[in-house]
C-alpha cells in the first residue's frame, strides 16, 4: 500500500461503499426496479468497486492491527465477499446452485496458480530478465494449498460412503473442520512463528507507518457498509448472471469462474504490480496466500450454509478438471521449487491458464 493512503483515504474508497450502500437501500425500499436494465447495470459496478473498497479498507486495518490480526482481517474480509456470492447463488435454488462453491474454488485455485502466477512471472520477467523469491515459503504455501484442494475438489469423487462427487454429512463437517485448522496453522507459520520466511528482503528493514485511530475507525465502518453492500448486490446479480451466462452458450459452472475472477482481481492487480516492482516474494504471498484463503475459509462456510438449508454440496470435479488440477501441481511445484523464475515458466502457466478458460467454456 502506497504510504499516502495511512494518513488519508482515497475518494474512490468511501464514494464506492456509499453509493453501492445508497442502491441498495433504494432496492430494499422497492424505490427503483429491481429488474430494469439501468439499476443491473449500476449494481454491476458498483458491486465491482465496492469489492475493490473492500479489500483496500482491510488492507488498511490489517496495517493498523499488525500481524497476525491483520492477515487474518484481510483473509476473512475477501472470504465474507466470496462466500456472499456464492450463498446469494446457493440460496436462489436454481439450476447448478449446488455445484456453485466447487465451481468457484476450483476456478480460484486455476486463476491463481496459472493467471495470476504466470502474468506475474512473465511481467517480472520479462523487466528484469531473472527474479528470486524465498523457497521456504514458496513450497510451504503450496503444499497447504496442493493438499486443501486434493482434499476437497478430487477426494469426494472417490468416497464410498455416497457416490461422488459428493461427501456424506459428516465427511463435508470434518473435511471443513480440517480446512479451517490448516488455513489457521498456515497463518500463524506465516505471521509469527516463520514470519522471516515470507518476507522480501528489502522488506525485513521496513517499518511501514500504521494509519491514524481516525482512518482505522473510518476504514472499519466504510469496509462494514461495503461488505454488507457486496452480498446484497450479489443476490440482486445472481439470477440476471446466471442467464446472461445461459445466453451466452457457456455451461453453468462459469458462473464460479465469473465470481472468483471478481474477488481475487483486487489481489491480482496488486501481485502484478508487486512483481513489476522485482518484488516477486510479495506477488508469491498475495497469490497463493489467498488461494489458500479461499479454499481453507470458504469450504467450512458452505458446509455450514448447506447443513443448515439441507443442501448437499457437490464438490468433486470432471475428470478434465482433475487432469488440468494435477497438471497445474505438478508445474507450479517445479516453477517453485528452485527458488528462481524466468520468463519461461510464466508462459507454461498462462498456457495452461488459456486451456482451463477453453475448458471451462467449451467443457
């Protein structure tokens, strides 16, 4: 974060939460068409910003509490944003809602570890010829993530106790339960007990200006309006998606695409940036860090939300999308394993990248 937005916040940051909060307000009070073209429309961007708002107001608080609050602040602001999307779809009943939350973690996972990773490396690369990154962190975010995904995107396929792609109720209960301890375990490696391990170099002399009582105070009630503005709009959005989706041609399961490129697009922009900067270390964080947010905090939500409205989660993917799974694993092991990147590897993942869009909407 630029040092500027400590003692101040930018207009954009407040003028999106209100505006969106304003819409929805009208909406409740059925003051403006629900269905009219001109308030989608509107709902659509400001849905849009207010996420960006989001993740900017938490990045601001995460400074102001310090670490590990701060990192777990910013992980369960994106998750409240993910999981308002995927509940608003859940809730609606319609045609593929129980399949909502697999769709949209895997696409997660694929975006990160391919589109995000890879414009990252080849962006790097391609200014600074060569970039290094530390390897102790790089290999242990991966192989929290490599596990969260296995266990809960291929392992359901293969269950005997029901037939995939589905976990019987107390399967999904511990599966969320074991998410959630490994996501927790992760965050305390990386924010106090192997903090050093995931930090830039020329970061470990930095000290970064905390923001004022004031702004934090600002930036908690300005991320609460747009947090609650997201999953009001999100269910305003969800069915005009799902048939702007179906008019289109594309299966129902880019609908989960659409919605992880929504949340991790605020994250992406920055880890991009980051690795323009030749501070590839901080892309890497940002990247799989929220990967691993997004299975290890989202999963349990959904079990809970689908215990509680007697939904059964389908959770397991197409045999194409396992091949494409273990193929992302295995090139992102051994584009992290050395520690170095090249403008090569980024290729390879965006590569990739292209093939799981191709899949995805023409399965």
């Amino acid at each position: 974060m630029d040092p500027h937005h400590h003692s101040s916040l930018p207009t954009w940051t407040w003028i999106a939460p209100v505006f969106a909060g304003i819409l929805v307000t009208l909406k409740l009070a059925h003051l403006v068409p629900a269905d009219a073209t001109l308030v989608l429309v509107c709902a659509a961007a400001l849905l849009l910003a207010a996420v960006f708002a989001a993740v900017h107001h938490a990045e601001v608080l995460a400074l102001k509490l310090g670490e590990p609050f701060g990192s777990i602040l910013l992980a369960v602001a994106v998750t409240v944003i993910e999981v308002g999307l995927i509940a608003s779809i859940m809730l609606s009943e319609a045609a593929g809602s129980d399949s909502v939350a697999r769709d949209t973690v895997f696409a997660a996972v694929m975006i990160v570890l391919n589109g995000v990773v890879g414009l990252c490396l080849v962006l790097g690369g391609n200014r600074h010829f060569e970039q290094s990154f530390q390897l102790q962190a790089a290999s242990s975010t991966l192989a929290v993530l490599g596990t969260l995904a296995v266990m809960t995107l291929m392992l359901p396929n293969f269950t005997l106790t029901t037939a995939g792609p589905v976990y019987a109720p107390v399967q999904l209960v511990v599966v969320g339960i074991l998410s959630l301890v490994l996501w927790a375990v992760f965050v305390f490696v990386q924010t106090i007990r192997h903090r050093n391990y995931f930090l830039d170099e020329r970061e470990e002399n930095e000290v970064h200006a905390k923001p004022s009582d004031r702004i934090a105070l600002i930036a908690l009630g300005l991320l609460l309006v747009a947090l609650v503005s997201v999953v009001l709009l999100a269910k305003t959005l969800s069915y005009p998606l799902d048939k702007a989706i179906a008019a289109a041609g594309l299966p129902k399961a880019f609908v989960g695409v659409v919605i992880a490129a929504i949340v991790l697009l605020p994250e992406a922009m920055a880890a991009a940036n980051s690795a323009l900067k030749n501070r590839l270390q901080n892309s890497i964080n940002l990247a799989l860090g929220s990967a691993v947010a997004s299975i290890g905090l989202t999963i349990p939500c959904v079990a809970v939300l689908a215990l509680v409205i007697g939904q059964t989660p389908v959770l397991g993917i197409s045999p194409s999308n396992m091949t494409l799974l273990t193929l992302t694993l295995f090139v992102a092991t051994l584009t992290l394993g050395t520690g170095r990147t090249t403008v090569l590897q980024g290729a390879i993942h965006l590569v990739i990248f292209a093939v799981f869009l191709l899949v995805s909407a023409v399965p």
